[in-house]
C-alpha cells in the first residue's frame, strides 16, 4: 500500500458544482442491492445525502477541489466496491482532539454505523448542511461533528490556523489540531460521561494515543500517519 503523504495548508478553496456521476446512474441497481444488504445487517444506515470531492490541487500551503452530490448508498457502494471512479474522492474534515499533555483522544465508532469498530477522531464526510452558498465549510463541519459526537463546543477548545491534509488513494483527510486545556486523561472521561447521557450515541468508547506503541489496526491509516507525523514533530 502507498504510504500517504501529508500536505500542511493554510486555505481551503472547497467549491460545490453540481454534475451528475456516472458511477451512480450507470450501476444503480448494483448500489441498491449492496445498500440493502448492509441495511439488513446495520438497520440504522440512513441514505441520506453527502458530498465527495474532484479535481483535488495542493499549491504551495493552498488546497482547492470541487464537490458534488450524490446518496450515501452510492457513496458506500464506490467505497465497498474498489473498482469505481478513481477520479472521485472522500474529502472529509476530522477534529484532531489533543490534550494538553500531548495526548491525541480518538473515538470508536458504534456497531451499528457503517465504521462500526474504527477508531478515529471525530469526523464526517460532508453534506449538503456544509454547504455556504458555493463553499464546502469543512471548519463547520469539524465543528459539528465534534459537537455531535462528543458535546465540546468551539469555546471547549483551540482549533488551529492550519490544516494537515492526509492523502490516501480514495480520500482526502483534512485534520485540524484541536487543542483542549485538560489531561488527555481528563478529556477521554469527560467525553465517555456525554456518550452515556446521549440516547444512541455514534462513539461507544474513546482512546488515548501518547505514542505509536497506543497504534491498533482498527485505527485508518490516515490517523495513524498523522500522529506519527505529529509525535516526530513534537520529539
């Protein structure tokens, strides 16, 4: 597997231009039939509506790619399958939750979402609620998925000015640092107490990560080489 590469940016040019996708029209019934199964396997799966990126362009520390629309079913199904539109690709905004000690505070997802197991920071491939008129707000959408998964607000924490964007053969990673005035420790408890407030929350449990020994395979590839990346920097 090629290893990523990591981009460190300043500015995002994110812009949404509606166009139909092939993949989508020209395999529907393939995509239909693969969503029900994994509805029949995971009944809380929504096809609701999200946004994946094209045309992606590192210049100096600028990033600029255009997305578009499509259904999560089809999303899930470009994603499962390996084989489709190599052109297209998840560009989605993760909060890089990191304590004041040094430690990097992960999630893992629920069994019944469709990352059951994974452990990664708060994230969320974007939707239409992202988007500001022609702009993908990916800042919001870190901040809304923080919120949503966790309860910290942007009062709670520090996001920095700049963006580590992780590449991956299918995905983009946008990571923001999100620093937070408490002990990893401290941080993980805190959110694990709002996970047992929520009714069905989408973490069932929180990580800590202090050094590449804290690393496990549930963890993309993605976040792992941002930490790495992260720890050598901070050494």
């Amino acid at each position: 597997m090629t290893s990523p590469v990591i981009h460190r940016v300043t500015t995002l040019d994110l812009s949404f231009r509606p166009q139909p996708w092939a993949f989508a029209d020209q395999r529907r019934a393939e995509i239909d039939a693969h969503f029900a199964q994994k509805k029949a396997e995971k009944p809380d799966l929504f096809n609701g509506r999200v946004l994946l990126g094209r045309k992606p362009v590192f210049a100096g520390t600028h990033f600029s790619a255009e997305y578009f629309e499509t259904d999560f079913a089809s999303f899930l199904a470009w994603r499962d399958f390996g084989d489709a539109d190599s052109e297209v690709f998840n560009g989605f905004g993760m909060g890089a939750l990191r304590g004041c000690d040094g430690a990097y505070v992960l999630g893992e997802m629920s069994a019944g979402t469709a990352n059951g197991g994974r452990i990664y920071f708060p994230a969320g491939t974007p939707d239409p609620g992202d988007l500001r008129g022609e702009i993908v707000d990916i800042a919001g959408s870190v901040a809304r998925e923080v919120e949503e998964e966790t309860g910290l607000k942007p009062a709670d924490y520090h996001a920095a000015d700049d963006w580590q964007c992780v590449v991956t053969p299918r995905s983009i990673a946008l990571m923001r640092i999100l620093d937070v005035k408490m002990p990893g420790e401290v941080l993980r408890q805190t959110i694990e107490a709002n996970l047992a407030r929520q009714q069905d929350p989408e973490l069932s449990a929180m990580h800590l990560v202090r050094s590449v020994d804290d690393f496990t395979p549930m963890m993309p590839l993605f976040v792992t080489a941002f930490i790495a990346a992260q720890l050598k920097m901070a050494a």
